[in-house]
C-alpha cells in the first residue's frame, strides 16, 4: 500500500503576544522532550508532589487539594462547576465577558439555577449588583467571578464579592486563567474557595492542563450531594485520590505536560512570585503608555485594566485583520481578535509570562507603528515607544 501523503512538521517561530498560548521559556520546551516514564512510576509520583508544592506557591494557599487537571483551563472550569452544582442549587455568577458567559452556560448544564449580574463588555461588576443577587434568593451556592476576562482586558476586583460571600454563606469560586504567575492572586488571604487557571497564559507552559484548587469548607459540601458528580473524569474524589490522598490509577496522567509545567512552576519560583508580578505590571503599564501615546484608547475600564491581556480599540478606516496579518507574516508576531460584540472593534494582546518584556513591548509597538502607517492611520512616528521606554526606564 503507498503512502499516506501528509505534511511534515515545520512550525514557524513566532512570538506570541495574542490572548493565548504566549511563548514558552526554552527550558519548558527541553523538559517536554525529556524520557517518557510510566504515570505511576516512581519518579513520576514524586514530580507530582513537587508540582502541587510549586502550584500551592503561585495560588498562594495551603489548600491539601491543589493540583493540575488533565485538561485545558476549560476542563477547570467544568470541574469547578459539575463537583459543587446540581440541580437544586443557585449559582450567582458575573458576565461582563465571554468566559463569565461559559460559565453560566457550564452551571446551567449542571441543573442549577443561575442568576447573571451583568455589565458592558469592557466594565467591571460592582459589589452592589452582586449583592443585589445574592439577597434576591433564598440560598445561593456558589458566587462565581473571572478575574481577568480574556474577552475585555477587565480586571476585575475581587475582595468585596468575597466579602459578601461569607455574609451570604455562599461559595466562592474565582476563573484565574488569564491572571495566576502575572497578576496578584492569593487564594487564602483573599477567601477563595475554589479556584481555577490555564497553564498557557502567565505560566508559560502549553495548553493541556487547568490548576486548580480547592479548599476544605468547600471540599465538606461535596458530602452533601443528593447525586454523584455527573463527570467521572472530573469528579475531584476521584482525582484526591490519584493526585493528593494516594496513588490509585484514575486515567493516565500526561506525563510530558506535567515535566513542562513543573519546569515553568520552577521558573517562576526561581524568579519568584513577587518579582514576576511587578514585571507584568511593569511592562504593560509600558505597553498602555505607548498605545495611547500612538493616537488609540484602551477598550478596558480606566482603573481596572489587566497587564496581562490588552484590549486596543481599532482606529477608523483601519482594517484590523490586514494588521494581524501583516504583523503575522512580516515580524511573525500573533496578536489576537475581538471576540462576540468586540468582534471587529478590538484587537487583543498578550503580555504574559515569558513573552512579557521590554523588549516585546518595544518591539510589537514598533511594528504596530508600521502596520497602521500603511493604512493611512499616522501616529507620531515613535512616539509609542518613547512612551513606552519612558515608563520602563521610570521603573
């Protein structure tokens, strides 16, 4: 029989500053093509303590139930939701965005009742619309939130809701998938009981698997259920079992995507936490300066703005695709779309873990220069990047 004609594997080198996957550090990359070992080969099995010890640092908590779900941050998500609702529940949760809309939708799959407290694509939640839901009804289970929304660039506060969590008796459940290892999350401090991330964004390691963690108070309503979890893969008894309580097979773990997210937990301990939080900081409060300096506004709420993930409104007359593209084939720099009603009104930019630096932020402004001057839109030549550098080098 001939051979199947296919294409061989030749991926272009490219720095990715769009809403996700952002660059891996080259040791991640090494550690993915280290020896494959079996899943409960010894070795393996103590990685995997090392790798909840390193995920207990970044989240900030003590939480024994700590570790990465086989799985991108959606299958977090899904977790988080499927363990902790079912059909009787009430689930307050927060939409100014496409990932607080996922999670309604999630939550309501798993029979409960969902309350939205809304706001503009773009604008935080406010503590009173949340409370606002949460005394509308009876019980609430679960308050839920996203604290960076990849759809908006919005950074959203997190302290009161937590506040009027306990006040309510209400779980607190918050998305971290595009703020953990760049922006401040402290699970403990801040009273979170279950929380969630991706490893592609601040982290730094490929898509595959979602962190989470969980504490006991929440851990304690799992005995409550009138029904078993609806997910066998996802049901966190099951996976305590494997993962923190013993070694007892539940699925066979990938074993080269937890070498790389030890290897970029490692990272970011040797960097350490604090350290890295200024850094994003640092540069897209640089990366914000150079934006405006150039003519365009930020999409996001002046006050609440992600270092992380950028949302830029489009100028007039600019064809956003015709940028991407050019940025994409002339400097083999990925920035992202808009999504839902930001479609076509936004383009949305990464600067998130290893990919976040002075040098990316000098870079895709100078080459962002280059693309709107070719359709017309005429920044002060450099002055994006004199902006820029002028708040790095004030750093």
């Amino acid at each position: 029989m001939a051979s199947i004609p296919h294409q061989a594997l030749n991926p272009p080198i490219r720095t990715l500053l769009g809403p996700g996957p952002s660059s891996i550090h080259p040791r991640v990359q090494m550690a993915m093509s280290a020896p494959l070992v079996g899943h409960l080969d010894p070795y393996f099995t103590s990685l995997m303590d090392d790798t909840v010890a390193l995920l207990r640092y970044v989240f900030r908590t003590q939480n024994k139930l700590t570790f990465p779900v086989s799985g991108t941050g959606s299958a977090g998500m899904e977790a988080a939701f499927d363990n902790f609702l079912e059909p009787g529940d009430v689930a307050v949760i927060g939409v100014n965005g496409l990932f607080g809309e996922r999670m309604v939708d999630n939550a309501q799959r798993t029979g409960a009742t969902v309350i939205p407290v809304t706001a503009e694509w773009g604008k935080i939640i406010h503590p009173e619309d949340i409370e606002k839901a949460l005394k509308s009804q009876k019980k609430v289970k679960l308050l839920s939130l996203v604290h960076v929304e990849t759809s908006t660039g919005v950074l959203q506060p997190l302290l009161e809701a937590s506040k009027l969590a306990k006040q309510y008796e209400a779980l607190y459940l918050v998305d971290t998938v595009t703020s953990l290892a760049g922006h401040e999350v402290a699970v403990d401090d801040w009273g979170i009981d279950i929380c969630y991330s991706g490893t592609q964004k601040c982290i730094s390691c490929p898509p595959g698997l979602a962190p989470f963690t969980v504490n006991q108070k929440a851990l304690d309503t799992l005995q409550k259920r009138a029904q078993k979890v609806k997910s066998w893969y996802l049901d966190l008894a099951l996976l305590s079992a494997y993962w923190v309580t013993g070694r007892v097979y539940h699925h066979t773990a990938p074993v080269s995507m937890i070498y790389a997210i030890h290897e970029a937990l490692a990272i970011i301990a040797e960097e350490g936490l604090e350290a890295r939080v200024k850094r994003h900081l640092k540069n897209g409060a640089a990366f914000h300066a150079g934006i405006e300096a150039m003519g365009l506004k930020l999409h996001a709420e002046a006050g609440h703005r992600a270092c992380s993930l950028t949302t830029v409104r489009i100028p007039q007359g600019v064809d956003e695709a015709k940028v991407r593209q050019g940025l994409l084939n002339e400097a083999n720099i990925e920035i992202g779309a808009g999504l839902g009603p930001l479609r076509g009104q936004v383009w949305r930019i990464g600067l998130m873990g290893y990919a976040s630096s002075e040098e990316n932020v000098v870079l895709l402004l100078n080459e962002l220069e280059k693309q709107l001057t070719r359709q017309g839109y005429r920044p002060e030549p450099g002055a994006g990047v004199a902006a820029a550098l002028g708040v790095l080098r004030a750093a």
